[in-house]
C-alpha cells in the first residue's frame, strides 16, 4: 500500500518523528497535525487513507475528534486507529466500542504498526 497518505495526530514531537520516518521509510506519505482541530481540518481537506489519533491531544479528546471524523460525510468512512500511552486492559474493546477501527498501544511495536496500517489501508481500497 505505499504511496498511501496517512494523517499522524500526535502532540508528542517525538512520537510524531517516529510515526512519521517509519511510515515513511515503508513507503507511505504522510500529513501530520498535533491537535484535534488541525486533523479535522486536515482529513476534510486531504481524505487520508488513514488517520493515526492519539487519544491524548491539548485540544479535545480521541473520541471527540473521532466523533466529528464520522459526522462529516467527507471523512465519515476513513479508517482511524487509536493510539495511546495509557493502555490498560480492555482498551481495545472500549477503543472498538468508541468507534476505532483498530488500537495501538505507545511505545509504538514497529512491526505490529506496519502490519496494522497495511490491513486498514487495503481494506479501505476494497
């Protein structure tokens, strides 16, 4: 799926390089925002394969920003995954039932990163 552009929503400059050299490094382009404001706007004006939301931003929570992702129908069917320092048990199922189409738990598995982003962006094309 390289070639694919993904948003990376990250407030965490360090978090965001990694995201954005690893993605990158495989292939994929990437947008990046560090609020919740910049990826609506972002993702409405782009249409990104995939947007990478940390749970955590300055401006409005994951699920809010998520929230507003499926009330617009330009953005309604893009695929976000959460991403989130504080993993506790069970998140992926409050993350599934809050809307997310997937999970990933900071730090970040680079393996599991790739493989997660690939499933979501073919799925996407069908």
């Amino acid at each position: 799926m390289a070639g694919e552009q993904i948003l990376v929503v990250e407030d965490n400059q360090k978090n965001m390089k990694l995201l954005r050299d690893v993605l990158r490094a495989t292939g994929y382009r990437t947008l990046e925002a560090s609020t919740g404001d910049q990826a609506l706007m972002m993702a409405t004006e782009y249409g990104p394969a995939l947007v990478l939301m940390d749970v955590r931003l300055p401006d409005m929570h994951g699920v809010e920003a998520l929230n507003r992702l499926r009330m617009d129908e330009r953005t309604a069917s893009i695929p976000v995954l959460a991403v989130t320092a504080q993993a506790m048990k069970g998140d992926s199922k409050r993350f599934k039932e809050a809307g997310f189409d997937g999970y990933l738990s900071k730090p970040v598995d680079i393996d599991e990163l790739l493989r997660t982003v690939e499933l979501h962006c073919r799925g996407r094309r069908g």
